[in-house]
C-alpha cells in the first residue's frame, strides 16, 4: 500500500471522497483520520511479520525470552490499536452495509456487520503473520478461519485491562471449637479461616462480600497496595462499613505486586472471632523466581486466640482496659496438633507464614529442619538459614524447607517469645508414608529476647532478584545481574564543641 493519498471531488460532504492508490476508496471525508490510523497500523503489522518471520526462520531455535515478550507485547497493542481503530470507525460507518472501504485492492481490510448485532466483527483479507505455503484455503474457508483468528487475536491480546478473578463470599456466624470449647466464629462461605485467594502479578480481584452478620462488617486488604483504588483498603472512614443484610463488592488491582499477605475484618474485633484469611500473590510466568518452583506451597497462619467472645473483649476495651493474655494459639484455625503439612521425602516445599493475631509476637521452628527465608511482605530477601523465626502481628514471609529427615513425623511448633506466660502449641510435618507419629518435646522456644533484633537486621532484600516486573529497560534477568560493587551507608552523631548533638524536636 502506498501512502500517497490524493484528495478529490471537492463538493459537498457526502459528495467527497478520498482515494489512496492500491484500490481503496473512502466515502466520506471525516474518515481522513481513520485513513492516517490504518497507515500506521499498517506499518506496524508489516513490520511485526518481519520480525516473526525472522524468528521463525532462526536456525538456533533459541528465542531469548526478551525477544519473545517484546513480540507479544507488539502483537498485542496493534492488534489493540486495530480494535481502537474499528470502533471508533464503526461510529461514522454503523448504518452503513457496504463497509467502510470498498475492497479493490489486493490487500484490504474492511469491516462486515455481525449478523444481527449492531457491532461489528473485524476481517483482515490476507494475514501474513505466516508464510503462505501453510495455508491454502477455498475462499469461503479462508473467510472462516480469518475471522476466527481475528477472533482469537482480539480476545486473547487486544483486552487492554489485566485479567479478573471472580469471589463471592457470604459472611455468617457459626459455631467454631478450636481450642476445644465451642464458640461463635465468623465463617467466610462456612469457612473458618477464610479461603484463600490465589492470585497474579496485575490480576484484578472482584471480591463481592454479601454481610449476613447483624453489625457492620469490613475488610482490610493487608498489604495489598491499593494503587487504583486506596480508598477500598478497609479502613473506617475512607471505606464505609457493609450494612447488616447488603453486599459490596471490592475491586483490589494487584499491580506490580508479589508475595504473601493476609485479610481479615477491621470493625468491632471482628478478628477475635476470625474472618480471616491468606493471599498469595504469584510472579507471572516470564519474570524469574531466585529459587526453584517449590514442590509444594503451603499456607501457615498463626495467631494468639480467646475463648470469650469478641464482643466480650470489645466491650472491655471501650472500657479502658487491656486485654487480658490470650488462651492460646492457633495454626490455620487448629489448636495442638491440629493443623497437618503432608511432604514427601527429598522435596522442598514453601511455607508461607502471617501472624494474623491480635497482640502476640510469635515463634516458630520446625523439628530437625532449617528454613531459609526466601520472601517477606512481597519482597525477595537474601536466603539466610534459621533454625527458628520470629513472626510480629501483621507481618508475612516465606521459608523454604526441605523434607531431608527419615520418614515420620515431626513438630511445627509456635510459641510467644516475649510473654511471661509463654503459650505454644503444635503443628504436625508429615511425611509421605509416615506410620511414626509425633513423640517427645516439641523444640524449644528461644530463651534470649536479645536474638529476636539481631535475627531482624539479617532480613535484608535481594538486590539482584527480579520484582514483580521488570524494570523501565525491560530487563527480565534481575538474578543474573552480576554484583561487582557494595556500597555502605553509615550514619553518627555529629561532634560539637566535644559533645555528641542529640536532635530533639
């Protein structure tokens, strides 16, 4: 196609047209800005068939994932472009039954009316995205199989919005007994903790919470960003409350987001009686992980508990007064021995830890394994081994462990560091063919307050990991990134006239 463009027939509007060499004849005048649109999007697919022929005709076969990603990525917005393109032409040309172009040139794109449908349907005449020898077609097959790959190329590339995922909860009261006494929980869709939410990188989650409860109810998203919508975080104030008997539906956007977090309700201590539960946050498949697909991932939530009922407890603080020490702890909702982790010799599996409590610091240690953190609060850490961790309220991470132990069975246990009254309970590693339950003292808590801050100063990000995307160059290989320099940023008190200056504000 030629982009010389001779304009002609300078009578009224509906009389004008514009002719462009190779056969194409538009009817009317206001379509000029159309007219450039094609060209451009012409360009654009010539160019990207180059480029895929290219690559298919590589004779090493080895296609860098850059290359890949920076096709698809093209191949996507043109064909966006192409469907800007329709509609807004489609808008001039909708009452229209020849098309907007008349179909003279050997090369054309025109738009057909969908049968019965005031939209339209998108035929490119001759695509050579492929060479022609792999395709050889009666017309009416060719007319057939064009459409559908239109079809399929609009739907699987041109949605400009990332992809959805679809909940819907229901709120209830319902008799819990984790700690061996039955009591008033709250249930999402029966469950106690809640479900959890799987997830992406730039998914969209459409959340829709139907409150059964006879109060107010409310959701807070732990840190989940909120960068298109903040003001669905869940906090009282920029996000009303549920009524008794309505729904609300979130819209959470995980953009530029991976790793571990939790929800759990935010009104009345609603989370003394549960209501809560994890999200995990998945890179997507082309941005590189620094460490092997885990055999498995599992999810640990721990947190202190009551017995009494939180309405018991929110009364006492409207009072003034402190709560008093918790019962005891749960692990996924299960006091001692209740929760189960089934792992097969040999394999590594992740575990991904919150402390979803309501004032307890938590430690956690599993018998004869070590854990490498690998993940905290949605970013990538340095992999240093422990033999114990320390999880605070609202905190998140990821370890990975390895079944590397004879075959039986084995304590998880869960303790409170810092309390006089130390609580624990237990969790059960079980491995694959196990007949050896779990026997003895669980491993001991740590007995020295003072690791717990020299355990947090060796949490550090890895630097040379890749994030939840790559970065403005487009590199995908954070992990291959060599590190050739370190920096250290040390700060001290200024001397002045011989004393250390202490800032007071």
């Amino acid at each position: 196609m030629n982009s010389r463009i001779n304009k002609c027939n300078q009578g009224t509007l509906a009389e004008q047209e514009l002719q462009l060499e190779g056969g194409f004849v538009v009817r009317d005048a206001n379509a000029w800005s159309h007219v450039q649109a094609l060209f451009g999007l012409y360009a654009n697919v010539n160019s990207f068939k180059k480029d895929v022929s290219q690559l298919l005709s590589s004779d090493d076969g080895q296609h860098t994932s850059n290359t890949i990603a920076s096709l698809t990525y093209r191949l996507r917005t043109t064909v966006a472009d192409l469907m800007a393109f329709v509609l807004s032409a489609n808008s001039l040309y909708d009452n229209g039954s020849d098309g907007l172009f008349d179909p003279t040139g050997a090369q054309c794109l025109f738009i057909l009316r969908a049968v019965g449908l005031s939209s339209t349907c998108v035929l490119i005449r001759q695509i050579h995205f492929f060479p022609s020898e792999f395709v050889q077609f009666s017309h009416a097959e060719m007319f057939v199989s064009k459409l559908a790959l239109c079809l399929f190329l609009l739907f699987k590339f041109a949605i400009g919005e990332d992809p959805y995922r679809f909940f819907d909860w229901t709120i209830t009261y319902g008799d819990i007994n984790p700690l061996g006494a039955t009591q008033q929980g709250i249930l999402i869709n029966g469950q106690f903790p809640g479900p959890d939410i799987y997830s992406q990188t730039n998914d969209n989650l459409i959340i829709n919470v139907h409150n059964n409860l006879p109060d107010p109810f409310l959701i807070s998203w732990n840190g989940v960003q909120q960068k298109k919508d903040s003001w669905q975080d869940g906090v009282h104030g920029t996000n009303c409350p549920i009524p008794p008997g309505k729904n609300f539906t979130y819209h959470l956007h995980l953009k530029d987001q991976i790793g571990s977090f939790f929800y759990f309700p935010s009104l009345a201590l609603h989370k003394a009686a549960g209501g809560f539960g994890a999200i995990r946050i998945l890179s997507r498949p082309m941005i590189p992980v620094p460490f092997p697909d885990p055999a498995g991932d599992f999810t640990v939530l721990i947190g202190d508990w009551y017995k009494t009922n939180h309405k018991k407890l929110q009364a006492r603080l409207d009072r003034g007064i402190r709560l008093p020490p918790p019962d005891g702890i749960l692990i996924n909702g299960h006091g001692p021995n209740g929760a189960s982790f089934t792992v097969d010799q040999g394999k590594t599996y992740r575990l991904r830890i919150s402390n979803v409590g309501l004032e307890s610091s938590l430690n956690i240690r599993i018998e004869g394994h070590s854990m490498t953190l690998v993940e905290m609060e949605g970013t990538h850490t340095i992999q240093n081994t422990y033999e114990t961790l320390d999880v605070h309220l609202g905190q998140s991470l990821s370890v990975l462990i390895t079944a590397d132990q004879p075959v039986r069975d084995y304590y998880i246990a869960v303790s409170t560091p810092f309390s006089r009254h130390v609580l624990t309970t237990t969790a059960v590693l079980h491995y694959s063919g196990s007949n050896q339950p779990v026997s003895g003292l669980p491993p001991e808590r740590p007995t020295n307050n003072d690791y717990s801050l020299l355990q947090a100063r060796t949490f550090l990000t890895n630097l040379s990991a890749s994030g939840p995307r790559p970065n403005p160059q487009g590199s995908y290989h954070y992990g291959s990134i060599p590190v050739t320099r370190t920096i250290r940023l040390a700060n001290s008190a200024a001397i002045v006239n011989g004393k250390k200056a202490i800032c007071s504000e």
